[in-house]
C-alpha cells in the first residue's frame, strides 16, 4: 500500500523546498523503494505556461505535453518517478475541474463551496498524483505556511492523513533557521512560529528539516522540538551546500533524515543506501580536470532560475567530461548593442536558449553568427534554434530579409513561420506543440553520432517551425537538416557540417528536460565535450 509524505514550507519561499523534496525520492529509491512525486501550487493560473520567466522561472514540459512548475525538473532529475499531468496541480486546475463539474450538474442540489468539493478534489489529485502500486508518494506543497492561498491545500492533506492510518501519512515541514550577525546566533523563533500556524490549522509535522547556513548548536535541536512538539531527532539540520546541490541527499543521509522517514512510516527498505557511485560523482564535481567557460546568451538571464534545466543539463553534462562549467551569462539585447567580441570572447562554447517575443532576438541572431565564423561550438535551443536558421538564411544563403513570424508576421521571408492549425488558434494558454514528439535523426550527423540511435523522443514548447518552403534553398547553401519529425514533416534539428565547423548544433526541442546526473543528455555531453576540446586545441579561424 502507498504511504504518502507532504513537505510544507515556512518562514520565507525559496528555502529549496523542492531539491529537499527530491532529494528525500531520491533516498527512498536508493533504499529500494519506488517513489512518485507531485507539486501542488497554490496561484490561480492554470498551469505557469503564460507565466513570465521572470515571475516564475522557466517552465517545465513533461513527455505529455505538460507546462509545470520548475520543481518537476528536480523530481525527474533526482527520480525516476512518472512524471505527468498528474505531477502538478494548482488552484487554477483544481477549480477549473470542480466548475466544469458543476456545470455539468454533478453537485446537483449542493451548494459548492471550499470543503468540502474544492478539498475533495485536491485529494484526488494527490491520489492521481501517486503512480499506482509505489511505495511512497510525495506531495510537496508550494508556497509558505500562512498564505491565504495555501490553506484549501494545507485543509486537504489534513483531512487526507486524517482519513488514513496513522503510519500511512507523514508531514515534513522545511523550515528556516535565520542567522543573526550583530547577535552571532541563528534563531529559532520563526520555526517556531510556522509550526505553530500549521499546528493552528490541525497539522503538527512529524519531520522538520531546518534549512541553515551555520551549523545548530548542540542544544538547538532540543529546543525546537519542545517548541514544536516534535521529536529531537526529527529536527534535521539541512545546511547550505558548498559545491553542488547533489550534495542534499547526502547531508540528509547524514543528519538522520532515512531513520526518522522509516520509523514514522512503519517502512522496511529493500536495500541498505550505497553511495560510492555517488561520492565519486561528488568527487568529479569537486575536483574536475578542465574548466569550461559557456556563454549563454538568453532573454531572461537575470533570472538563473528561468534556465534551470538548461544550466542543470550543462553541469551532468560537466560531470560526464570532468569538467566544471564557468557560465557567461550575456543578454541577447545587449549583444545586438556592444556586440558578441566585447561580451563573449574566450568563452569556450555558446548556447543560445529558448525564449518568446522580439526582444533579444537580434541579440541571438548576432551571437550565433560570431560562434558560426569563430568555429565556437555552437548549441542553439528551440528559439536558438530558429534563430540560427535565420541567421543562416539571411548571411549565407543570402537571403537578406529572413525572418521569424513571430515578429514579423506579414514579413516576406519567414523562414520561421506559423504552421496552418498555429493560426488557428486563438488562446494562448496551453496551445503551443507541447510534449515529446519522435524524431528520425540523419545518418552521418553529429546529432546521430551523439545519440547513438536512429530514433529519438524529445520534449516541446513552441509555436513556430522551420519552414518547409526554405528548406531546399537552405539545404543547398549548406544547412544540415540532421533530424526530422516525419509524421508532421518537420524539421526538428539543424547542423553545420563538420568540415565547416566543428560543433554547431539547433534543435527545435527541449533537451534539457531529459537529463540526469548520472546520465547526461547526449547533445549537452557533446556539446560541453567541444567546449574542452577547443580548449585544448583552440580551432584556427
Ligand atoms: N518563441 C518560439 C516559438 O514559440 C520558441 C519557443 C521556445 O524557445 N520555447 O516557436
């Protein structure tokens, strides 16, 4: 039988409520059991598909075409938890079920109200959330213990353990402990104050995970317990990590956390935790052989948040080469002003991620063409993609005026165009070509040599698409059409040859929502390996 773990959060948001949560999957898999994990997301919106980056860092695409929260990706990384339109729920999704519902006339006769439907349905989702059969399903809920938003949530999970056995349901509550410089001392006033608005609402947490950046001191933890009411053992200290974030597991491991999460779950593990594969990973991380300097050349850089995946793809795919990467991160806008020789030489490597509107997009278009003449190895992702294509189209194959659509839309020469069901369409949410999509790479390519297979699945999130109508005319001037969706005739990944260029590779989907640690996507390995190899023998231009 599933048992079923909460994680709130309080004091302030950005405690790293979703790494803790992914890192505790991440322990239980390695005691042999199977794990699910799920995020419940107290705003309004639908889904953070219309969100801005900015507001809430990137958005997660998942294999069935869900727009999620960014916290799904440190589930998928740490896990291998099924991960689906059942992973995220928010106030939005869950209204917009109980409404549908009342439409139809399934509450005839009642009146609609907080509790019971709205927590009814949250309790559902969680269920939907669990993949059937495994043995712990985590839920971990957004936001911070106190906001009026969080509540139908927080009521849920309350009548949900409540409505279980004793041992079936455990709450962990990720809490801060503030550091005070002029007194020296960390403080424990604010955990106590957010376990007791939880205690409020009828939810005492079993587990506190106390998020640090100096270690307690020995009596603390007694402290807290009898403030919380919680076990001393069950106050875990989580402390800022030095060097990597796959750290976590390993400093939970050791402050306790696998006992106090058995114990109150009445678990048995399948298996004793083994980390030497891991401790060698931290290892490579800690000590790498090379230094790699990758600019990236975004829309939303400010914000490292807003490219998660990407710069988590860059650092396993680090891991696989033994490198550490240095990230340049340039603004594409600024790019197209002072030029890509005064903001990226003596990068190693260029990426150009996604991004939506006009903004940056010369900016792009200008990094791409210095990384194409400087034979710098070159990855270009979904809007980097198509702005390499324009790129191309209009310096090489001299079609001055090439363009997107999505800027242009009455434009002569949109290389990048809208397809015909696109035009169509008439609300933004939820409407782009979402999820994965096959694609038959081209033989003789550095993408099929990458991948080393002949099909593949990739993940997507965008409007546009490379034009059929250019495609000959670009091939024939030299582009690479190294992959393609066959079903929709679309291409999905664009080349140099090597002859020309060393590393030059864009592909109209996400690769970066498909890697973990120990298993690098293959175009990131590739691509960071051509940052080191250029490094050691730099290219002549
Ligand atoms: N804006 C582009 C499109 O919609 C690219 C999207 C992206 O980079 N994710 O097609």
């Amino acid at each position: 039988m599933t048992k079923y773990i909460f994680i709130t959060g309080g004091v302030v948001s950005s405690l790293g409520k979703g790494l803790t949560a992914a890192a505790i999957g991440w322990i239980l898999e390695r005691m042999g059991l199977t794990v699910s994990m799920q995020k419940l997301d107290p705003y309004i919106n639908v889904d953070p598909g219309t969100m801005s980056p900015f507001q809430h860092g990137e958005v997660y695409v998942t294999d069935d075409g869900t727009e999620a929260d960014l916290d799904l990706g440190h589930y998928e990384r740490f896990t291998h938890s099924k991960i689906d339109k059942h992973s995220n729920y928010t106030t939005g999704k869950i209204y917009r079920e109980v409404i549908q519902k009342e439409r139809r006339g399934d509450y005839l006769g009642s009146t609609v109200q907080v509790i019971p439907h709205i927590t009814d349905e949250i309790k559902a989702a969680i269920r939907r959330g669990a993949s059937s059969g495994c043995d712990v399903a985590i839920t971990e809920i957004g936001g911070t213990v106190g906001d009026i938003e969080s509540l139908p949530f927080l009521e849920a999970i309350r009548q949900f353990s409540l409505e279980h056995g004793p041992q079936d349901t455990l709450f962990i509550h990720l809490t801060l402990l503030p550091f005070l410089r002029a007194s020296g001392e960390l403080k424990t006033k604010p955990t106590q104050q957010s376990v007791g608005k939880l205690r409020e609402i009828g939810i005492q947490p079993q587990i506190l995970i106390c998020r640090t950046e100096k270690p307690m001191t020995p009596d603390m933890p007694a402290k807290i317990a009898l403030f919380c009411n919680v076990r001393k053992e069950a106050v875990i200290e989580e402390r800022d990590v030095d060097f990597s974030i796959y750290e976590v597991p390993v400093d939970l491991i050791k402050a306790g956390l696998p006992q106090q999460v058995l114990e109150k779950l009445a678990l048995t593990p399948k298996r004793d935790i083994a980390l030497d594969d891991w401790f060698q990973l931290l290892e490579t991380v800690k000590h790498p052989e090379h230094v790699v300097e990758i600019g990236v050349a975004g829309k939303y850089i400010e914000l490292h948040d807003a490219y998660k995946s990407i710069y988590e793809a860059l650092t396993h795919a680090g891991i696989a080469n033994r490198a550490k990467i240095r990230l340049r991160k340039v603004a594409a806008e600024q790019v197209a002003t002072q030029g890509a020789e005064a903001l990226l030489t003596g990068v190693d490597a260029v990426l150009v991620p996604g991004g939506f509107g006009e903004r940056g997009f010369e900016g792009k278009i200008a990094t791409i063409e210095w990384a194409r003449k400087h034979r710098i190895p070159f990855l270009g992702i979904c809007y980097g993609m198509q702005a390499a294509v324009v790129e191309y189209a209009r310096h090489v194959c001299g079609i001055e005026k090439a363009t997107t659509a999505e800027y242009a839309p009455t434009a002569e020469h949109r290389v990048i165009d809208l397809m015909e069901e696109q035009k169509a369409v008439t609300q933004l949410g939820g409407t782009m070509r979402l999820g994965a999509f096959e694609c038959r790479l081209t033989p003789g390519t550095i993408s099929r040599e990458e991948y080393g297979a002949e099909r593949i699945s990739e993940r997507h999130r965008h409007r546009f698409e490379f034009n059929n109508r250019y495609r000959g005319q670009l091939a024939e001037a030299g582009l690479v059409i190294a992959g393609v969706n066959d079903k929709h005739d679309l291409v999905e990944i664009i080349e140099l040859p090597r002859e020309v260029h060393p590393w030059f590779v864009g592909v109209q989907y996400h690769p970066e929502f498909k890697t973990k640690p120990q298993q690098p996507h293959p175009l990131f390995r590739g691509f960071v390996a051509a940052a080191v190899e250029r490094q050691r023998r730099p290219v002549e231009v």
